[in-house]
C-alpha cells in the first residue's frame, strides 16, 4: 500500500476500478453499452520533489510496480527534471482505451466472471435474437442472467418463443400449454423473462404486464376465512364447517345465509356462536375489494373489529364499500365495559375517517388523544357473554 497519498501502486488502480466500474452496476452496463465512453484515466497522483525526498523507498517502489504493470494500463509517462534526483520518468495516469482492457485491470477473478456472464450473453443473443435493442434488455437484466446454469439457459431459450399473447385464456399462469419447460420455472425468472419478452416484442408486454399480455389469472393470495354459523347454512355449503375463498371468487360466489357477519381477526370468528341463517368472514383485513359484490345488496352485513385506530380505519374502509353496514362492539359503551383488558397498540394507524359516524369518529379521536389511558382493546378481550348479547340483538333487528 501507498505510505501517503501519492504514488497509486496497480493493486490501488485494481482496487479503485472494481469500486467505481466493477461493482457500481450503474456504472458497468453504461460501460457495456457504450453509454460510458473510452478512454477511461486515472492519475496516480505523481509525487512532487518534497514528497520524494520524505519516502524515497515509496518513490522507487512506484516507480518500480508500474515498469512491470499489465500493457492493459497502458501508463502514461512524464520525464521531469528533480532536485537530488535529477530527470526521472515518472509514470502520472493510466489510460484505458477499451473495454476488454479494463476487465484486464481488474483482475483474474473478475476477468473469469465477465467471461462466463459474456458467453451468456453470447448463447441468448444466438438463439433469440441479435437486436440492438435486445442486447441492451440483457445489459439491463444484468444481475439476473450471471447466475443462471447452463441448464437454466437451455430452459430460458426454450421458453421465450412459447410464450406469446393470449395463449393464458384467462386460466391461471400454471396452467399455460408450455412444451419442455415447467412453469414453476417461469415464474421463479418471470421479472426477467417480462424483460426479455417485452424487448423481442417491441414494447407490448410492459404496456400491460406479462399476465396481463399472456391472459392469465394472478394465483389467489387474499383468502379470506369462511365460517357457517348454523347447521342449515353449512349444509348450504356441502356440509363444510369451514373453507377458505379468495376476494375474486367472492365477488361472485353469493354466501347462502341473510346475515353476513364480517370479522377481523380469524380467531374471533372461529369462537363465535351459532347464530341463524348467519355466515361469517374473517381475516380480510384491509382487503375489502369483495364488498363491492352485487350479492350483498339485500343482506344483513355487520362488521366486528378490534376498538383501536387500524380496527377503526379497517371499519372505514368497508363503510366506503358498504355504507349501511352495522357495526358492532366497536363503540365506547364496549371500551368502556372492558377497560381493565385495554393495552397500548404498537403504532397509531393515521386516516381520514370520511366512512365513520359521528361517534366513532369521537370514539377514533379520544383513542388517539390517550382519553381511554390505554389505545387499543382486542376482540379476543371481550367477555363470550357479552359477545352472544350483541351478536343476538344484532338478528333480532
């Protein structure tokens, strides 16, 4: 290492161009496509006489390590006249005028991973296309191509030409016609293949997204808990005492009981008691895009939260969807009845209450200013009793 700051030794140069050219992905796919020009030049800061005459021993090891450096460098010498020392030819910058020069300069290590990232490059440009524009999709995908098998490679090529619009008929991404290839794997690379796909099809792909452009259906991920409350509602439902459906098929799939009961936390709904002609569903959190279901319009709908801000901002959200609904043990009278099993919610939930009434709005506002000294009282806190009361009252309305 340089005993001051002068005199870059090659391994200082190596150092500094795997930091600024190497390693800043930015940087090194503008240098792939041209963006960043040729030639690159360092300095390696020359010392000065004073400087010299203080570390003699530093001035001949620089002086030394760039005579035998790497022709990749390419240095650049300068013959000064120095006191004591008379005229010296003092290597000040190197200059790097290609780009297989400057992986040179970074080492054996890196020289070894441009190569195999190149030969890559080199198979999917052979076996997709050789467009200008495409080139510069697998610059961009960079960090998502370098770790790919062979056999990975083998797949990508096999996959790309299959996948064309509309071949998904609205069925799920699993369930595409693919020859050769799983669709596991598709969806393992699907960042990069929408990438690629998008660049061998002018741009058509990201104007939607892939699943979109192919027509498939998204995989359900917002399940929500379905719960029947009597026999005669579970018999309705092929005797199931509890299933799971996603928003998506609830939106069109009318739950065959006259009292919907909509609870927020799973655990709530599976204590609940038998009530008639009553379904519940539970665990949707602020996913509540099924209430805009047609079914809904002549059922009796409640709703059952924690009393805190997200429970209260959970209620507002279905209120938007669902404005007469009724909402239970969501009020002071409860809080207040219930105060010893009161705590504190981690993190007050900010929103604008344009879904509240009048007093839980007050109830929403006196949380947040500490008027229960506590913020928050959970669902699960509330006596069994007291739950089959206002569940009873609720039907009896």
């Amino acid at each position: 290492m340089a005993d001051a700051n002068w005199g870059l030794l090659p391994h200082n140069i190596t150092v500094l161009l795997t930091q600024r050219e190497w390693l800043h992905r930015t940087h090194l796919k503008a240098r792939l496509k041209g963006e960043r020009a040729f030639p690159l030049e360092i300095s390696l800061k020359a010392p000065t006489n004073a400087q010299i005459l203080d570390n003699p021993e530093h001035f001949q090891r620089f002086i030394h390590a760039w005579q035998n450096a790497l022709p990749s460098f390419n240095v650049q010498w300068q013959t000064r006249q120095l006191r004591h020392f008379g005229e010296q030819n003092i290597p000040i910058k190197i200059q790097i005028n290609t780009l297989p020069d400057l992986i040179a300069c970074l080492g054996e290590n890196e020289q070894q991973a441009f190569d195999a990232t190149y030969r890559k490059f080199a198979f999917l440009l052979k076996n997709l296309t050789a467009h200008l524009d495409f080139i510069n999709t697998l610059i961009d995908n960079l960090e998502s191509i370098e770790p790919l098998t062979e056999a990975e490679l083998q797949l990508l090529v096999q996959l790309i030409p299959q996948l064309q619009a509309n071949m998904g008929q609205g069925n799920y991404l699993r369930a595409l016609p693919l020859v050769g290839v799983d669709t596991k794997f598709l969806e393992s690379h699907f960042v990069l293949v929408e990438n690629l796909l998008d660049a061998l099809h002018n741009g058509q792909v990201k104007t939607q997204d892939l699943m979109a452009w192919l027509n498939c259906k998204p995989k359900p991920k917002d399940w929500l808990l379905i719960k029947p409350l009597c026999n005669k509602t579970q018999q309705a439902l092929g005797g199931l005492p509890i299933l799971r459906l996603d928003s998506e098929t609830l939106l069109n799939f009318a739950l065959p009981a006259q009292n919907i009961l909509i609870v927020e936390n799973e655990q709530s709904a599976l204590a609940l008691p038998n009530l008639d002609n009553s379904i519940a569903v539970a665990g949707g959190g602020k996913n509540v895009a099924w209430l805009d279901a047609a079914w809904l319009a002549d059922k009796n709908l409640a709703y059952w939260g924690d009393i805190d801000s997200d429970g209260l901002h959970i209620l507002n959200l279905v209120r938007l969807k669902q404005p007469s609904i009724r909402a239970l043990m969501m009020d002071e009278q409860t809080l207040i009845q219930h105060q010893k099993q009161m705590v504190n919610e981690a993190k007050a939930c900010e929103f604008v209450p344009s879904g509240l009434t009048v007093a839980e709005v007050g109830l929403y506002q006196k949380l947040k200013n500490g008027g229960f000294g506590c913020t928050r009282l959970e669902q699960e806190r509330l006596a069994g009793d007291y739950v089959a009361m206002i569940l009873a009252k609720w039907l009896a309305r």
